[in-house]
C-alpha cells in the first residue's frame, strides 16, 4: 500500500512538474510563434502587392484567402493559400489575383512532386504560362493555356486547381467590387 | 571504470546509434534528404537526449523501479515539446521541414534506451558525457547521409550549388528509395571498415 | 476526399515504411518470419485503431484549442496506458489471443507508427471517420510491408550475401527497392 501510494505521489509530482514547465515554455514561445506566422504572411503577400498594409482572412471549404488592403483600406487583391492534386500528394500553392480578375502571380509552398520532373510547377516557365490569365478566360489544358509534356499530372493537376480557386475568388470576392 | 573520454568516444564509434547500435532510424531516412535537415535533427536529439540524461540521472534514487518508464516518457516528452517549440519559434523553416519528425523524438528508441541503459545507474556527470557522446554520433552519422544525399541527389550542399552545370542530379537519391538504398550501402561499408579496425 | 482514396493512398501510394518512414525499427527487428510478422502486423491494426480514436477524442474535446501544447505529452501517455490495458485485459479475458499477440504488445509503444498517425490525424484535421479509416489503413500497409519483407528474409537466409551486407544492410537495400516499386502507385490516386 505504502508502495503503490508513493509511486503514484512520484507519478503525479513529475506530471505536474512536466505540465508547469510546458505551460510557461509555451507562455514565451507562442507569441513569437504568432507573430512569426502574421510576419511570414504579410512577407509572402508583399511579394504579390507590394502595396499591402494588411489583410483579413477568410476560409473557403478548407482554404484560406486573404484579401489585401492597402494603406488607405482599399481592396487591392486576393490571395488563395490552396491546394492541387500533384504526382506526389498534394501541392501547396499561393495564388494572386488582382480586383480586375488577372493572375498576378503564384508561389509554391509544399510539393512531394519528383525532382526533375513534375517539379516544373515550380519553374518560371510553367509560371509565366499561367500569370496573366483572367478569371474570364477557360484556364483550361489544351485551350489557352498547355500541361508541360512529361509532367501531366503535375501541371494538370495545378489547371485544374487554378480554375476552381478562380471561381471561389470571383464568386465569393470579387462579386460585386 | 572507464575513462571519461572512452564513455564520449563510444557514442561516436563503438557504440554509433546509427551504423552499429541500428537505433533511430525513421529520422535518419526521413529528414537527411538535405544537410541542413540533418544537422538541425542531430541538434535537436542532442538538445533532448542531454535534457533527459540529466533529469533521469538526478532522480535516480527517487522515482521507484516499477514505475521508472512511465515517468521517463514524461521527462523526455516535455523536452521534446519545448524544443519543438523553440524551433517553432526561432527556427520556422526547420521546423516546417522536420515537420511531424520533432514530435517523434519522443518514441526514438536511443533517447529511451540511454536513460534506461546509462543515466539510471549513473552520475550526472556521466550522464552529461554519455549524452554528448551518443547524441554527436547521431548527428555525424545523419550529416554524413544528409551530404552524400544532397550533394548526389540535388548537386548541392547545404543549397549552395557545387557540382556544376554539367551535372544531373540523380534524382532518385533526394526520394524514398535512395534514402534506403543510400543507408544500405554505407552500413554496409562501415561493417567493412569497422572489421578492418577490429572493432566488433 | 473520399474514403476510399484515403484507403488507397494509406496503404499504396504512401506506405507507411516505404514512402514516409515511419515504423523502421520493428520493420527491420521483427519481420524476420512471416508468422511474427502477421502477429505484429495484427497486434498493430489493432492497438492503432483504439489509439487513433482515444487520441482524436481527447486531442478535439479535452486539448484543443487551449491545451494543445501538451499533445505529445498526452497522447504517448494515452498510447502507453491503452497498450498496458490492452495486454491485461487480453490476459484475463482471452488466453490464446494474448499468446498469441501478448510478445508484441510491449514493443508497440514504441513503435513510432502509432504516435505519428495518431499526430497525422489530427494536423490533417480528420473527422471522427476519417481517422478510423486512415489509422486502419495505414496499419494495413504497415502489416503488407512487413509480410512482403518477411517472404523475401526468409529466401534472403538461403542466398550467399556477403557477411559485411548481412542483416540490417541487406534489408535496407532490399526495402528501397520495394520502396521503388511502391512509387509506382503514386500518382494512381490522390487525397
């Protein structure tokens, strides 16, 4: 008995001992954490509208779409954190649409595509084929805008996740502007 | 009794948790596609496994034997956590890329097996060795996958392109396959080197 | 994401050994028989299952949002509890089972299987659903890696490998060429 009790006391005092220093490590951790991510997004949203000054976030089934004010409060784009279906998983990207509806630019943030081949998303070539486009226009492979040969699924998987994130960035942002 | 500079050099050689004890291998496949993973992994499974050897050293004649596991994954689970953390903070990039790889320090078998085989039934001081000893081992041994693997497989160390213009990566080292044919290899190559020193 | 993608993905296209590395040490210790490999692989499917639910119930009412901090604290702890419970409970209630999984038991806890997918789950913010299914899949492929491994050891023992590559070397070149062919179902269907 007196055995049993003085392991479970052991236990417990560790365990509390372990929680107290877990909470306080987090107390001076996660505001750097927090501050950190807001720096890494206004970061990433300054390279596609060197203008912005802040921005509100909004989700979308299970993305997120920042709209970018600038220092006048103004909407001056949109940017879709979304995902595609690569070769290798899923591919994290950013999209930047301006308020006339135009692709200003993307960012790759997460691939599992192979190295030397379907890692051409992240290439200036396959960027540029897409920037520019409109959310007017059919973003569709084949009519005006190409997959990369030998990386199908990859860039055709990008297409196709462009145009969807087009629809919810016209229907649900820039309606009515 | 050993010296104190045998207890540091076994972690090293004798007894390297990668090529000789074959301990910890998820991160060593998983993280040492580049260099600069590798090395942040060593660092962060010295900083846990000095953290635990000293704690698990200090309560030795406190926490009775039956109860001993349960309260050591406590101890290495909360160090783990703070480093998390810390790299979170301060470190962002790593710690994206090491991704579910830090929590997982946790059930890596050599953090466990040191406080169970050494820091119990030794001094802190020792405990401080052994840890530095075992956990430099680690980090080496990953490092020097992480090389082969990022200078072969993409060309370039720590991201600084090195072999040319001419020179096509193979590919296949940088993915899965080359993670496990690469570590084959090398094993087998210390095996070699180690029986050529008469280490057994 | 359906389910049955989710299936496909845990067991093929992301094989829990081949592709993202995790469970490395039972897979070289223990898949030296096909009968011990099944056992394991059994013990796995089952133990995964119960700590995949216990850890998304407390992770989703108990930790989050406030507490999440202590997820890896909490959930090796619950991983440890469940697997002590589950070899008790067996011993009283089903002897031949329990001798059957009883030696596997102990070496799960450690096995880093079942705290990455019980972690995986819930960074993938899986429903109560999609977690039972994910965490059997994987337990799946987990079990499938280890019984093809078991097949080729066993022919492994008969042919002349050089002592130098014997045992774990061997086993590791051996896994990146089933790592290789398993890269094949990727692309196949995705989550």
């Amino acid at each position: 008995m007196h055995d049993s009790l003085k392991m479970t006391l052991v236990l417990l005092i560790i365990g509390a001992l372990c929680g107290a220093l877990l909470a306080a490590a987090n107390d001076v951790t996660a505001p750097i954490i927090a501050a950190n991510r807001e720096a890494e997004f206004l970061a990433a949203l300054e390279g596609f509208f060197p203008d912005v000054d802040s921005f509100e976030v909004e989700e979308v089934g299970r993305e997120d779409f920042y709209r970018c004010y600038d220092a006048c409060q103004k909407l001056i784009g949109i940017v879709g954190q979304v995902q595609a279906d690569g070769y290798g998983g899923e591919i994290d990207y950013d999209l930047a649409v301006n308020t006339a509806g135009d692709i200003i630019g993307m960012r790759i943030s997460a691939h599992g595509e192979t190295p030397g081949i379907g890692d051409v998303i992240t290439k200036p070539d396959f960027q540029e084929r897409v920037i520019g486009l409109n959310f007017a226009d059919p973003i569709e492979d084949g009519v005006d805008v190409d997959a990369v040969s030998g990386a199908t699924v990859s860039t055709g998987g990008m297409l196709t996740s462009i145009r969807r994130a087009m629809d919810i960035i016209g229907e649900h942002f820039l309606e009515g502007e | 009794m050993t010296t104190l500079t045998q207890e540091f050099t076994k972690g090293i050689v004798q007894e390297n948790p990668v090529f000789r004890l074959i301990l910890g291998m998820c991160p060593t496949l998983a993280v040492t596609g580049s260099t600069l993973n590798a090395l942040g992994m060593g660092v962060s499974v010295i900083a846990v496994l000095l953290c635990s050897n000293i704690v698990v050293s200090a309560v030795r004649n406190v926490v009775p034997a039956k109860v001993r596991i349960p309260a050591y994954i406590m101890i290495i689970a909360t160090f783990v956590t703070i480093v998390e953390m810390l790299l979170s903070a301060f470190a962002p990039d790593l710690f994206e890329a090491l991704g579910i790889f830090i929590p997982l320090i946790v059930v890596n078998c050599i953090i466990l097996g040191r406080a169970e085989a050494f820091a119990r039934k030794n001094t802190i001081g020792r405990s401080v060795i052994d840890a530095l000893g075992i956990g430099l081992g680690y980090t080496l041994s990953l490092t020097l996958l992480g090389v082969i693997r990022e200078v072969f497989g993409a060309g370039s160390i720590l991201g600084y392109p090195i072999m040319g213009a001419a020179f096509e990566p193979m590919g296949v080292l940088a993915v899965a396959p080359g993670a496990f044919i690469t570590l084959g290899i090398l094993l087998g190559l210390f095996n070699y080197l180690f029986k050529r020193l008469g280490i057994e | 994401m359906s389910l049955l993608a989710i299936i496909f993905v845990a067991i093929l296209a992301d094989n829990i050994v081949f592709n993202q590395f995790l469970g490395i040490c039972p897979y070289l210790g223990v898949s030296k028989r096909l009968e011990t490999s099944l056992g394991m692989g059994i013990a796995v499917i089952f133990v995964m299952a119960m700590s995949a639910v216990v850890t998304w119930l407390v992770y989703n009412y108990i930790l989050f949002p406030h507490l999440v901090y202590l997820r890896t604290i909490v959930f090796i702890l619950i991983i440890a509890g469940l697997v002590q419970l589950v070899e008790t409970i067996l011993k009283k209630t089903n002897p031949t089972l329990f001798r059957a999984l009883g030696i596997f038991l102990p070496l799960i806890t450690t096995n880093c299987t079942i705290l990455g997918v019980a972690i995986l789950n819930v960074q993938a913010e899986h429903n109560i659903i999609e977690t039972i299914v994910y965490s059997i899949s994987v337990a799946v492929g987990f079990t499938i890696a280890l019984v093809i491994m078991a097949g080729i050891r066993e022919r492994l023992d008969l042919a002349n490998v050089s002592s130098l590559l014997r045992g774990a070397a061997v086993s590791l070149v051996t896994a990146g060429i089933l790592s290789l062919a398993f890269m094949g179902f990727k692309g196949m269907m995705t989550l």
